[in-house]
C-alpha cells in the first residue's frame, strides 16, 4: 500500500509469507538439482512427467484438506474416502457403462462423507480428529466389505483419458492441477467465505463474535475437502484403470504432509493453495528421487512421518516465538 | 455447619449402567443370533484374545486421560514382534526376545512422549508420524515378508496354562492389577490425573510435568513391547502387519468405557469392560460370518456413539 | 467487634510493606503504599477496580516486582522475589480460578505434590493422606468427608478446600479475593466461621471485597486504595458505610468527556422483556433509544457481560423477548451483525480480533456481506475501506497490512470498533471500551461514542468505572446477582448511587 511510511517497521503480513514461499520454491529447485545430479534418470521426459503427474494427484487430495487445516482442523479419512469413492465410482461405471454416472458416484460419495465429518465437527462437536479418525476406519470397513477381496479393472477408453491421457504432450491430470489451483486459491483469497475460513482459523472465538457463521463454514471446508477426495479419486482410477479395497489406505500421510510441508499451520489461520502445491511438488520430489535410488519403498511412509513431525516442530516453534 | 457437605460415593454407581449394560444388550444378542457364542468354551476364547487388547488398552487409558492419544500403538506392536522374532530366532533365547521387545516398545515410547511434551507436538500428529515411522520399519526390516519358525518356547506363552488358566488371562489379570494399584495407589496415578484434569495445579504444585507426560507414553510403548510377546506366540510368526489397527480398538475400548477424552476422568474397570465389549463384538461379528472389515465399521459406528454420549454427559 | 488477636496490636506485624510502589508502561498502578498484616487479623482491602488491590496483593505474594519499596517480616526486613520466596514465609493466595484437579478427591488435592510414603516403596499412604486431610479440614471447620472427589463440589466448597490446601503448607497469611462474590448467604456463613476459627488459630487474613456488609461484620482493620494510592487504614469502629464510600470514589475529574447528553432520546431501538439466559441471568427488561447511551453497572460477576451476550445471541437465551427497531430477534451472532448490531467485546485480544491477521483484515471482517453482496472479495477495495477507518478513527499504524497484535491496547480497540462502523452497525454494545487503554485514546473513545450518539445510534455500554458511566451515560441500569436491581436517570446518575445500589447492602 502506498501508505507505508519509510522507516517504520516493515509491513510484515505480505513480506513474511512471500519470503517463505520463496524459500520452499528455492527447496524444490535444490531438490531436483540435487537429483539430477544423483540420478540420470532424474531429467528424463519420462520421470519429469511422472513427477508433474504425482504431484497433480497430490495436489488434488491435500487442496481440500488445506481448507480443513486453515480452520485448526484435521481430515484423517481423506485416504479412506478415496478408497470408498473410487470403488463405488468403478461399479457404476461397470455397472453402467456410463463414465460421467461414475464421475457422479466418485465426488458425490466423497461429498457426503464429507458432509458427515462436517456434521460430527459441528453438531456433535466431536474434535474433527478424532472423528474423522472413526469415520476412516467406518470406510475402510465398508469398503473392504464391499469390494469383497475382489478388483474391479477395465474402464472405458474416454474415462481413462483423465488418469492417462495427455494434451500437449501434458498429462491431463496437470491441467487438472492447475485449474483447481486457480479455482481453490481464488476461492481462499478472493471470496468472502475464503476470508471467513482464515478469519475462524485465526481465532474461532473472535470470528463467530463478528458474525461469521462458524458452523456453516467449518460445514463447508469438510464438505469440500470431501468432494476433493472423491475428484482424486477418480483421476486414481483413470490412472491405473482398476479398484480394490486398499486403494486409499497410504494416502492419507502424504496428503497431510503435503499441506503441511507447503506452510500451512496446523493451527489454523495461515497458509495457502499455492503453498500446498509447492509442498506436493516436494514432496513428490523425495519420493521419486527415493525410488530413483532404489531405495525400498517401505522406507516412504518412514520419511513422510519425519516429515511431517519436523514440519509440525517448526511450526510449534515459530509459534512460541511469536507469542 | 452440622451436616456432612457431601457423600464420597466413587462415580461406579454413575457409570456402570453405561458399559455393563451395552455389553449385556450385546451379550443377549449375540446369544440369540449365533448358537456357539454363548458357549463357556467360547467366552473363555474371548477373554485370551482380548488379552493383548487389555495390553494395549490400560495405557491408552492413562494416555487419553492426560488428554492425549497414542496412534502408532498398532505400528510399535508390530515393530515390537518383529523384533522380537528376529531375536529368539538369532539367539534361541525367549528373554532376550522379550528384553528387545521391551526396548523397542519403550523407545518409541519415549519418543513419543518427548514429541509431546518437549516438543509441543499435538499428540495426534506426532503420533501420526511415530507410526509411519513404526509401519516404516517394519516393512523394512522384513522386507516385507513375515519371519516365521517361531520356537514353542514363545509359542506356550499364549497357548499354555498355569494352573488350569490360560496364561493370557494371567498376564491380563498381573497387568490390569498392576496398572490399578499405578493409578490409584501412586503418586504417578494421581498426577496422571492432574495431566488431564489441570495440569496448571501440577506445575503450580513443583510437579515436573513434563517428565510425568513422557512417563505416560513411554509406558504405552513399554506394553505394547510386552504385547508383542503374546501377539507373537499366537501367530507363531511375526508379520509386518499383524498389529495394525489395534489401536483403533483400544481407543473404542477406552471411549466405550467411559474415559472421556477432555476431563482428566479414568477408570480402568471401564476400560476392562470395555475391551471385552469390543472382543465380544469382533466375535460375535465372526461368528455370524462377517468379514473384519464390517466389525470394523461396527466399531467406528461404536466409537462415535460413545464420544456422543460422553459429549451429552459432559454437558449435562 | 472483633478485637485484634493475639499480641497483634503489640509486638511487630506478622508481615509489613512500606512504600511500595510499581509503575506499568502508561499507568502508576501503585504509589508509596504502606500496608501491615498482623497475625489474627482480618485486614479488610477496600477499592474501585483500578485502585491497586490486586497489584498490590500479586507484589505480596511475589508474583510481581515492586518497583520501590521495602518488606519486614516480624520486624526483619527481606526480599520477595518469586512466589516461592512469599511461600516460605507463610504466603498463601486463594485463586479466583482454582487449581483443582477435579477428578481427585479432596485428601488428594490438598497434598498434590507432597503426598505421603507408604511403608510399601512406590505406593502411597492412603489413610495417613485422608486423617491429616481430615485434620485440616476439621480446623476450619469444614465438616466433608475428604474422598469426594473434588468434580462434586459446589463453588463454595471447593473454595473451603483452597483454604485448606494453603493452610496445610503451613499459611500464616491467607489472601482472599472476593471470596464470596460466587457464594449464597449460607455459603458464605460458613466461610466466616471458617475464617474465624483461623483467627483464633492465629492466621492473618487480607480480604479483598466490595461488600461493605462483610467489611463491617468480618473486619479488624480497613485499609482503602485509590488511584494506586492509600487513601485511609482505620478501624471499623471509627468508620460508616457511607465515610467508605466517599473515600473510594472521591477523586478529582481530569478526563474529559465530552459528551452532549441527549435532550430528545428518539424510537425505541433495542426493546428486551424478562431476557432470561443459561448464563444465570434472569427477568432483564431494558430499554435504549435512538441518541441514548445507556449504562450497565454493577459488580464484576453481577451479569453485564452476560446480559450483553444474550443480547447479541452468543449466549442461550431460555426466556424473553429481544427486539430491534420494533422487530423481533431471536438470532445468533451471525443474525445480529447482520441487522446491524455491534458487540465491543471485554477481552479485546482472545473475543475481538484475530490477532496474527492484519488491522485490515480485521476491520473488514463483519462487513464482508455488505461490501461485496455476491460473494467476490476484492483486496483493494477492502484495504480501502479499511483505510477510511484508519483515519477516520486515527488508528496508528502504517497501513491496513499491519498485524494486528502489535498495535497498542488503545488502537486495537478501535480497530474492533471500526470493525462494526465499516460494517455499518446502528446499535452498539460496548463491554468495557476503555479498559487498559491510555488516556489519550480513552478520550477519543469518548468522542466517538458522543457522535455516535448524535447521529441517532444507540448504545448500550458496560462499564466498571463509575465515573465514566457518570459522564458519558444518559441513564443507566445497575445490575447484581445477575438481575437489575435499579435504573438510573440522569438527574440521579451519580457514582454514590451507582455504588450503593451494585453493594448489598
């Protein structure tokens, strides 16, 4: 703003989350520098499209969960979710032959679970982790029961295009990526309700007594987290063209680490999509280069775990300082 | 001021109708739609196969009464067996399997603990990632695959009998015995109340808090390593993921009886009733024929049932 | 009345201070008290909000530094520099919020952090725990038996077990701060007999109170602080209800106000009948007009804030009607802002603003449906609007991106009020505007509200310093035990009134 008087301290809002988004992008360069250099295979058209692709997918999982953290919350079921909607998504297109019906069942089952966390946040007032903890395991039982051991595979061409096809040489899912960045930072930064969800995440006390409808936005982020699942749910299945009972079960971390890794605080208030999107390139980056040096990949959900508490400690610690 | 102020009547009276009566409808109702459950032979199967549960369950207790959660307890259990068969099957000796066991279990206890409580880690996350950790290295140090060849001197711990009684159950029994006389009759047990209950007294009162804190979750660990051993014995083989999700069941034990999740409130006879509620149901849902996933969401559907009405408890 | 104790007139006081002063950035909190605790004594702290009584009791009980000023226990001058420092010489605080554990039960809680060996190593002595539990409670006389667990006990008992726990790490001194502000009549009957007994016993005890009743049945000594300053010690004796008083209102009027009382007050815009809430209150029926500012007196505890969130729909309301403007509300937050209903919360930093956000962030908050109806929100547009407000109310701050948490006390508060002016509120309720605030900034809160209320607002404001409702107030209702008890107009809007009516009397 043009008002800023010279010589007064530094306008800190703008300054500071800029400098640390910087700062990650500059991560995500080292990294992939760091790569190329351990690996040839690193800077192959190949890999780089793998790279682009996971990172898509990632995104898409943890965009919704970014407005869940904004407001202090958490969505553990995100990766159950996923498995329940691509498994019910997959039998209607079976089922159907119909693509757009499974594209239907895939984000309207994501959205009423997340319709459901909202109510059990907001009604019940259960902490949102411990009853997005209960409804995990709720879909993960329905789902194995479901499926029965069985997998479903052999989707139309036209539904495949999502997951695997490509457009200017582009994975499809890319273009996915980007629209959804452009379409969720917009709703963060440039609607009210996106002001409103900073505002309960700040300070839920403070906002509800300036009028925010607390409960109908917190509603809103789970919803929404919900039906992100269910899109990504479906990209999955395009992807790699089958479903089965465990589909989401190792989902769940890395889209939590996404976020977080991107520099949004757990405890709510601050944070973005762009941020998640650079922690999901991260992220992708780790893992990848992990598997390029063959390293075993049971070692991932180690290192995402470490991750994720080394994310979580800086988090804490900036804080403590502030306070 | 003549009259008494009031009765020191224990809360039992308050919440025994709670549990006991939920796992007496289930009882009924098991019993009428499955003809082997009611079965001595059948009960008695319960109780030993609760027991590990039990073993997870009376820490989880402590720990959710400090208003915290331990969810890498399934991941540490399974680590725990892991190393636990890797190292009867090096050395042949059943005590140091159990002494590795025990080391593995306390040391991501204590991690745990510090995470939290040095830290300022939510529990929930930092347990989150202790049990990518745990799940991690599991994986890797099997390779994915389960060690088998266990030897029978793990094998009789959960299969034999002392005395007429299963082992398990004695060792259920030590531990819940144990884990009471902790709470009630020590300092720790009471300062484990005044973690959850109000933890500014206790800091107030010189206590080192955080020291007490890592207390707690180191011991969870400490069980879950002694878990192992009976896990183990009953599989007669470690596999990389036995005992995922147990925690889950421990936690909907604890919910079901009666712990509450913000209030620094406890009890383990509750938690005890509430593990055999929870065997009772994986049980019965066994019996009936329905796969583990359906138990699971029957459990879910439990969990959230018992926070609903613990919320309307702490309201009223 | 109630003689002093044992060797207390005599021989040198239990504890002294003399000269104490202590400055906080803007505001002298006290200046050159002397106060003496003798033993057996029940040494009586008398002063408006703001005079000093709770400062000088955390200096006392070491949890803040004097800045000057000297301590004499029996007569040896010494140091208190911490709260473990006043504990070694006999210190105990009774705290309003307390440090129970409420699933322990009373034996436990009273020895938290020293309980007693068993013969059995690990394990604690059980019985031994609930005999000397016993032993304490039975010297106040607090007849319970000491395995109830502390979560049962009402208000007032789990005070009694407060006592207890201080008296068993052997308290000398015991300070009491308003102790009976949450008790019945029954309840605090008991507490006297209690207090007595220990007088007997020897203990000294510094009470701090606004019931005038209970300063004449309990004290031996009343010492009366204003502006920071002691005022009068005397004896119960040699003083009236009336005398006390006057000595802890009577001050020199150097703020200005500036207010143009209301000649014409206009439509009734905030009508409640029989308001009832399940925070406590009861039977509320007020009224404000267009032009007025009204007030809302009484003691802390008496229900204003409580009034006021029910008002504004943040609490439960279980009976009454609410109306603005002729119509009905029954709403939540959510439906109040939007009709235009403003709240200035008593706790700026945890209820009024976010404070990592910025001060425009913060200023546009309420007003987000008004000023962009479809939904889209445009950053420079809200930074202009926030602008408007910085200058309008001359908020210091280089520019609406600022965070809110470095502001100072004063202009965080008018970033909450420009809150609710960008927001376009037509009826106020302010809970405390000018607590904490300077001088400077006080008056231009004034201001505002003065043209607020010209320009046909109303306003309802919540205020423990008499003087302001006095000054700024067109008339003004007096609240205690969570009713109205009385409405004053403005010919007898005076503090004595105000004062008199909020006391029992």
């Amino acid at each position: 703003m043009s008002t800023a008087a010279h010589g007064m301290p530094a306008r800190l809002t703008p300054s500071r989350d800029t400098l640390q988004a910087l700062y990650r992008l500059l991560a995500a360069g080292l990294l992939c520098v760091v790569l190329s250099f351990l690996s040839d295979a690193f800077l192959t058209p190949g890999n780089i499209i793998n790279v682009l692709r996971q990172t898509a997918l990632l995104f898409m999982m943890a965009s919704g969960l970014t407005l869940v953290i904004l407001t202090a919350g958490l969505d553990l079921s995100i990766g159950a979710n996923i498995g329940l909607s691509a498994c019910l998504a997959a039998s209607v297109i079976k089922a159907t032959g119909s693509p757009w019906l499974g594209v239907a069942t895939g984000i309207g089952c994501g959205t009423l679970v997340g319709l459901l966390n909202g109510a059990l946040v907001t009604t019940l007032r259960i902490p949102s982790f411990i009853a997005t903890y209960g409804m995990m395991w709720m879909l993960t039982g329905i789902t194995y029961y479901y499926m029965g051991g069985e997998t479903i595979h052999g989707f139309p061409a036209s539904f495949r295009q999502f997951g695997s096809g490509y457009f200017l040489g582009v994975p499809i899912p890319v273009y996915m990526m980007l629209l959804f960045l452009l379409i969720g930072s917009a709703f963060a930064q440039r609607t009210i309700w996106g002001q409103e969800i900073y505002a309960i995440g700040a300070n839920p006390v403070a906002a509800q007594l300036s009028g925010v409808p607390v409960a109908r936005r917190l509603v809103l982020v789970y919803v929404v987290s919900g039906a992100m699942a269910g899109l990504a749910s479906l990209i999955i299945l395009a992807r790699i063209n089958s479903a089965q009972g465990d589909i989401g079960e190792e989902l769940t971390l890395p889209a939590i680490a996404a976020v977080l890794i991107g520099g949004t605080s757990l405890f709510g208030g601050s944070g973005s999509l762009s941020g998640t999107l650079i922690g999901a390139l991260i992220l992708t980056l780790v893992l990848n280069g992990m598997n390029l040096l063959q390293i075993n990949a049971a070692w991932q959900p180690l290192i995402t775990g470490t991750i994720v508490l080394l994310a979580v400690w800086i988090d804490a610690r900036a804080r403590r300082a502030s306070e | 001021m003549t009259k008494p102020c009031a009765v020191a009547t224990p809360s039992l009276l308050a919440r025994v109708p709670g549990v006991a009566i939920v796992l007496a409808i289930l009882f009924v109702v098991l019993g009428l739609t499955s003809p082997s459950f009611a079965t001595p032979a059948n009960v008695a199967n319960i109780l030993v196969q609760s027991t590990i549960l039990l073993l997870l369950a009376l820490p989880m207790t402590l720990i959710i009464m400090t208003e915290g959660l331990d969810l890498s307890m399934g991941a540490v259990l399974t680590f725990a067996s892991i190393a636990l068969a890797i190292t009867v099957l090096a050395t042949g000796s059943v005590s140091l399997a159990l002494l590795a066991a025990l080391v593995v279990g306390s040391g991501f206890g204590l991690l745990n603990g510090w995470l939290v409580a040095a830290l300022d880690i939510p529990p929930f996350i930092a347990t989150l990632g202790t049990l990518g950790i745990a799940q991690g290295l599991s994986l890797v140090a099997t390779d994915g695959q389960s060690v088998v060849g266990i030897p029978r001197s793990i094998q009789v711990v959960y299969s034999g009998s002392m005395l007429g009684i299963p082992i398990p159950i004695v060792i259920g029994a030590v531990a819940f015995a144990l884990l009471c006389l902790l709470l009630y009759r020590t300092r720790f047990g009471t300062y484990v109340f005044a973690l959850g209950g109000n933890r500014e007294a206790l800091r107030l009162a010189g206590v080192p808090v955080r020291r007490m804190l890592i207390a707690v979750y180191a011991l969870g660990g400490a069980m879950a390593g002694f878990a192992a051993l009976l896990m183990t014995g009953r599989m007669s083989a470690a596999h990389p993921t036995a005992g995922l999700g147990l925690e889950f069941d421990a936690i909907a034990a604890v919910a079901v009886g009666g712990t509450s999740f913000e209030r620094g409130d406890g009890w383990l006879i509750g938690t005890l009733l509430g593990v055999v509620t929870v065997g009772v149901l994986r049980n019965g849902l066994n019996l009936l024929a329905l796969p583990s996933s359906v138990q699971v969401a029957c459990i879910g559907a439990l969990v959230i049932f018992a926070l609903f009405v613990d919320g309307l408890r702490s309201r009223a | 009345m109630n003689a002093g104790a044992v060797g207390g007139s005599l021989g040198a006081p239990e504890f002294e201070l003399q000269g104490i002063s202590k400055q906080f950035p803007g505001v002298k909190a006290l200046d050159d008290v002397s106060f003496e605790i003798r033993a057996g004594e029940v040494h009586m702290l008398l002063g408006e909000n703001g005079a000093g009584k709770s400062t000088l009791m955390k200096v006392l009980c070491g949890a803040y530094q004097a800045d000057s000023g000297a301590f004499f226990h029996r007569g040896e001058p010494v140091r208190i520099a911490s709260p473990a420092d006043a504990g070694k010489f006999g210190i105990a605080v009774i705290f309003q919020d307390f440090t129970l554990v409420p699933y322990l039960d009373i034996a436990q809680n009273i020895f938290l952090g020293r309980e007693f060996a068993s013969r059995i190593p690990g394990l604690t002595d059980r019985r031994r725990t609930y005999v000397e539990a016993r032993r304490v409670l039975e010297s106040i006389g607090f007849d319970i038996d000491p395995r109830t667990l502390v979560y049962r006990l009402g208000v007032a008992q789990q005070q009694m077990v407060e006592i207890a726990k201080a008296l068993s790490q052997d308290a000398r001194i015991l300070v009491m701060d308003e102790p009976t502000a949450a008790l019945s009549a029954r309840e605090t009957e008991q507490l006297f007999a209690a207090i007595r007994r220990l007088k007997r016993g020897g203990v000294a005890i510094v009470y701090i109170s606004h019931r005038l009743a209970e300063v004449f049945a309990l004290g031996d000594r009343i010492t009366v602080l204003r502006d920071g300053r002691k005022v009068a010690s005397v004896l119960p004796a040699d003083t009236s209800p009336d005398d006390l008083v006057t000595l802890m209102v009577g001050r020199a009027v150097d703020t200005t106000y500036g207010r143009t009382f209301c000649a014409q007050p206009g439509d009734v815009v905030l009508d409640v009948k029989g308001l009832a809430a399940d925070s406590g209150i009861s039977a509320i029926d007020l009224t404000v007009r267009a032009g007025e500012i009204v007030g809302l007196c009484g003691l802390v505890g008496s229900g204003r804030t409580e009034v006021a969130r029910a008002i504004f729909g943040a609490d439960r309301v279980t009976a009454g009607e609410i109306s603005l403007a002729g119509e009905r509300i029954d709403g939540s937050p959510h439906d109040s802002a939007r009709r235009g209903i403003a709240f200035i919360p008593e706790n700026r930093k945890t209820q009024g603003l976010a404070l990592a956000r910025s001060v425009g962030d913060n200023i546009v908050l309420a007003g987000l449906q008004t000023m962009f109806p479809a939904g889209l929100y445009a950053p420079h547009r809200a930074a202009q609007a926030a602008q408007v407000m910085i200058d309008k109310l001359r908020i210091a701050t280089p520019g609406p991106r600022r965070i809110v948490g470095l502001l100072s006390g004063g202009n965080q508060q008018k970033v909450v009020i420009g809150k609710w002016l960008n927001a376009g509120a037509r009826f106020f309720i302010f809970d405390e505007p000018t607590r904490g605030i300077d001088v400077g900034t006080k008056a231009e809160i004034f201001k505002l509200l003065d043209a607020l209320a010209s320009e046909g607002a109303g306003i309802l404001m919540i205020s423990s310093e008499q003087t302001e409702i006095v000054h700024v107030c067109d008339r003004a209702y007096v609240m205690r035990d969570q009713q109205i008890v009385g409405e004053l107009s403005r010919e007898q809007l005076t503090e004595a009134n105000i004062v008199r009516l909020g006391m029992q009397s």
